[in-house]
C-alpha cells in the first residue's frame, strides 16, 4: 500500500513539474504575432482637367485672384471685378480661363495660315479640338479621330464599291449611326484596357471629333484622299500647337490676372495681321527658285 501510495506521489511531483512548463509553452504558443502593416502605394493622381469643375482646377485659379491687389475699377480694371464678381456668383473660374485663352488660341491658328501656311478646316474646328485634348488629352482625343475617320472612310468606300446611291444628308446620318457603334465599342473596352483617360471622354468631346471627320470626308469628296489627309493633319498640328497654349500655367494665370491687356493686345495682333497681305512662309520656300532669279 504504501508502495501505491509512494508511486502516486512521484507521479504527481512529476506532473507538477511537467505541466507549468507546458502550460507556459502554450501560453507564448497561442500569443499571437503582431500583423504586419503595409502602407498602402500612392495612387497616381489623375491629372486636373480644367475644363471640369473640381477642387483641383477651382482651388488654384482662386487662390490667385485672392491675391491679386487692385486698385479702382476704372479705367484698367473693369473685367477684374468684373471675374470676380462672376466667380464669387458661382461661374467656374477655369471656364473664364479658357474664355480669355480662345482668342489668343483662335490669333495662334491665324499667324500659322497667314504667316506660315499651314493649312486647316478654318480656325473654329482646330480651337475646338484643342479644348477636346485638354479635356481627354491628346492621346486619346487623336485615338478617337482616327477610330472615326477609318469608320467613316470605310463606310463611305462600301457604299461606292456596292454603288448605292444616297443624298448627302441620309449617308451621313449613316456613318454617324456606325461612328456611335465604333465608339461605343471603344469606351466598351475601358474596363479591359484599363485606361483611366478612357472614362473621361464626354458627348461633347465626341460631337466635335465628328465635326472633324465629316470635313474631313467633305474634303475627301471634293478633291481627293491625299488633300483631305493632309487638311486633316495639319488641323491635327494646330491643335496640339493650340493645346499646349491651353494647359501653359504661367500662361493661365497672366490672362486671368491681366485680363484687359490680354485682350486689348489679341485684338490689336488680330486687326495688324488682318492688314496683312505678303507671300507665307511656304510659298517663300516653295517659289525660292522663282523669287532668287
């Protein structure tokens, strides 16, 4: 008996030592280790579009004319207050910015047909189409265009080669009916191509892109293919010219605070190169064997 007893004993010495240990091991076992943070990666911002309304666009374009000193209204202030008091009325500051920069946009365009010579689809289209980039940006706004005058073209070449005779206005309501399905098929293929510019494009954007290409196949009907590219083109060139103009900073804000002189000097460059009446730069170049001798 006092065998039993003595065996007992030892096992429960034994057990005593035994399980502080292993409730301890099991102790630091169930802690739990601390969850690694990760910081999350910095998203590329999108880049401010001033043609829309945000806080991106707004808040600079503010900043400045609160800055801005003035003095009295009259007589070199007037459209000062005058921008003032429209965007404290609630009229987006960026849309008075753009407002300011077309005529010197539209005076670009006409100092690149009367002085150099490019040519274009006159000066509205190609201003126009300068806002379109500064909208969607000029990768996509010259993606589209030519997504459009390929559809266009196309269409125009099958009904010619199945010699289907329709008036003017019916067969361009039917390549704008296939212009729509192409670019829906475009913004269709956003969430697979996953360019964020995509998301951007507005009816607006699209309306002008399509006023560009029915010149575009005008001008192909009248002359030839050839012309009509090269129209087109040099459009396209005056408008990325136009489009950098748009998005200068510096340039932003000197119309906005200098409004008067921006426009008094516009007006001016615009009336001495109306009186202007010499040869352009190409025709210089191209009858330089004619003038030299």
């Amino acid at each position: 008996m006092y065998k039993k007893l003595f065996i007992v004993a030892v096992f429960l010495f034994i057990l005593g030592l035994i399980l502080p240990g292993s409730l301890r091991a099991q102790k630091i076992y169930l802690t739990p280790s601390p969850i690694p943070t990760f910081s999350p990666e910095p998203e590329s911002l999108p880049k401010p579009d001033i043609t829309q309304k945000s806080p991106e666009t707004l808040g600079p374009l503010e900043e400045i004319l609160q800055k801005q000193k003035l003095g009295a209204v009259w007589p070199t202030n007037p459209i000062k207050y005058a921008i003032r008091g429209a965007v404290k009325a609630g009229v987006p500051a960026n849309t008075l910015v753009l407002l300011l920069l077309l005529p010197l946009v539209a005076l670009v365009i006409a100092v690149a047909r009367n002085i150099i010579g490019i040519r274009g689809f006159g000066i509205f289209l190609p201003a126009s189409l300068s806002v379109v980039f500064v909208a969607i940006g000029p990768v996509v706004g010259i993606g589209l265009f030519l997504v459009i005058v390929l559809v266009s073209t196309s269409v125009r070449i099958i009904f010619r080669k199945l010699k289907i005779k329709l008036q003017y206005l019916p067969r361009m309501a039917l390549i704008l009916w296939a212009v729509v399905f192409a670019v829906l098929g475009v913004l269709f293929s956003a969430p697979y191509v996953k360019f964020s510019q995509l998301t951007n494009v507005s009816i607006f954007a699209v309306l002008i892109l399509v006023l560009l290409a029915e010149d575009f196949i005008r001008v192909q009907l009248g002359k030839s293919a050839k012309t009509a590219i090269g129209i087109t083109s040099e459009t396209l060139v005056l408008s990325l010219f136009s489009y950098l103009f748009l998005t200068l900073k510096p340039l932003q804000s000197y119309v906005l605070l200098n409004p008067e002189i921006t426009l008094l000097v516009v007006g001016f460059a615009d009336f001495m190169l109306a009186r202007y009446s010499g040869l352009r730069l190409r025709e210089l170049w191209r009858f330089r064997k004619l003038i030299s001798s």
